[in-house]
C-alpha cells in the first residue's frame, strides 16, 4: 500500500493533523455538502449492527467533530459512556461544542489520542467506532491492532470508510464526482487546496471490501464480515475480539 499524504512534505500523522486543524471549521458543512446527507444515512446504519451487541462503554476514534458518537446517542444506542479521540484538537474543539450544545457531554467525552498509541489500558471497551477515519491512520496495521487490544473479549468493532465502487454507473459516476467537482468545489469553501485531492487519492491507495477484511483478520479480529453501501462507496467492516 503506497502512503498517500495531504501536503507531502513531513510524516503522514503530522499531515493530516494539520490538514483536519485547518479544515476544521468548515468540515461538517463540507462533509453533509458534498454526500447530499448520506453520510448520516450511513452513520446510522453502522449504529444499527453496533446495537446488536448493546455495548455500553464506547470508544469512537477518529471521532473529528463527534458526528458518529452523536448520531449514536440521537439514534438511541443507550451506552452509559462513550468516549470520542483524535488527533486533531481543531475537529475535538468543533466536537466538544456541539455536544454542550445539546446537553449530552455527561455521557460523551472528547480527549486527543493516536489510534496508534490510544491512551487506554487493554480490555477497556465493549466496541469502538471508526468512522472515516481508519484510511488516514499512518499506520493501519498498527492502528487496528491497538484498538483491538483495548476491546474486551466478545467486543466489537465497527469500520465506516470509503471503498472503491466496481458496479457501472456507479464506479464512473463517483470516480468524476469524487475526482473534479469535490476537489474543486473543496478547494474553494475550505480554503486548503490538498484536503479534498488527498480525499480521492487516499481511498484510492487504501485496501478495500476483502483486502481490508483481510488486514482485520492478520491483527487477530475474528468473525469478521463487511457491509456494502450504496453500490460499494461506502463499506461497514466488523470484527470481533
Ligand atoms: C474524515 S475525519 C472523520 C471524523 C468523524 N469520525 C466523522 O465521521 O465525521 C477523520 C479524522 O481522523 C483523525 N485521525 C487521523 N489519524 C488519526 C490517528 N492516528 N489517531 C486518531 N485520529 C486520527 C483526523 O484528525 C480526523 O479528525
């Protein structure tokens, strides 16, 4: 797997850290923007198998802006705790404000933390959530092998990212869509002229449906599955401990 990163100028982690620090401001508008609100669509059907096991302590990583740790307590995941981490304090700062904003921070906390190195003993949580977030690890091998280790036994994680789409007319439809108008329209709005050509680029270079299937299983995740969205944009990946 080549590595892919925003600026191509330091290491991958400080890239990308510094490109979600800039964008950070205008992600959440982009993000709703750019996939007309399916994204949430998508959010929410990830929640659904995450409610199959009734986890109650969560680790969302990669949180950003907490979109995912929200939309699983709106969709009523009823977990005691739920706590978000990431690397970039811009997206956290984003992130902690909206949830005063709806008077939920008792159940979900925000705190800066690398996937690679997560700040917790093994054995911590029932499931963690990663939502758009495992293709920009540095790492990916490390990655899901360390949030493997602070799964319990009979924990669950759950795996939202892009994947590449085979079906006509979907494949030639997304790859126009992801390739000119997002960057271009991307470039314009936040203002950073790498983040939305890293966007395309990066799951272009990034295992995906049974490569990234395969990388779960070579960490030690067992029964591990994959749900394909909207013609394969989008896949669930999940895996057991
Ligand atoms: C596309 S955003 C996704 C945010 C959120 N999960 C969502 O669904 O909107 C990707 C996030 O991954 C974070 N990230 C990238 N590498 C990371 C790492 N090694 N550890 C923790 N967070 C990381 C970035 O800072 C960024 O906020």
């Amino acid at each position: 797997m080549s590595t892919v990163k925003p600026y191509n100028q330091t290491g991958k982690k400080e890239e990308v850290e510094q490109m979600f620090d800039q964008i950070a401001h205008s992600y959440d508008f982009l993000n709703h923007f750019f996939s007309l609100g399916i994204d949430i669509i998508w959010r929410k059907r990830a929640i659904k198998e995450l409610k199959k096991y009734a986890p109650k302590k969560v680790l969302d990583v990669a949180t950003g802006t907490a979109d995912f740790a929200i939309q699983s307590v709106k969709s009523n995941l009823q977990a005691d705790e739920i706590i978000g981490v990431d690397i970039s304090e811009g997206m956290l700062e984003v992130g902690r404000k909206k949830i005063k904003e709806k008077g939920i921070d008792h159940i979900i906390q925000l705190r800066r933390g690398d996937s690679e190195q997560l700040p917790f003993e093994e054995k911590t949580f029932d499931a963690y959530t990663v939502a758009f977030g495992v293709r920009n690890f540095e790492n990916l091998e490390l990655g899901m092998s360390d949030m493997l280790r602070v799964l319990k036994t009979g924990g669950v994680g759950v795996v939202l990212e892009f994947s590449k789409p085979t079906v006509f007319p979907i494949k030639q439809l997304f790859r126009f869509y992801f390739r000119f108008i997002m960057p271009t329209v991307g470039k314009w709005i936040s203002k950073d002229s790498r983040a939305y050509t890293y966007l395309p680029e990066s799951v272009d270079a990034f295992p995906s449906g049974n490569a990234f299937l395969e990388v779960m299983k070579k960490v030690g995740y067992s029964n591990t599955r994959m749900i394909r969205l909207a013609g394969g944009i989008a896949t669930i990946y999940i895996g057991e401990k």
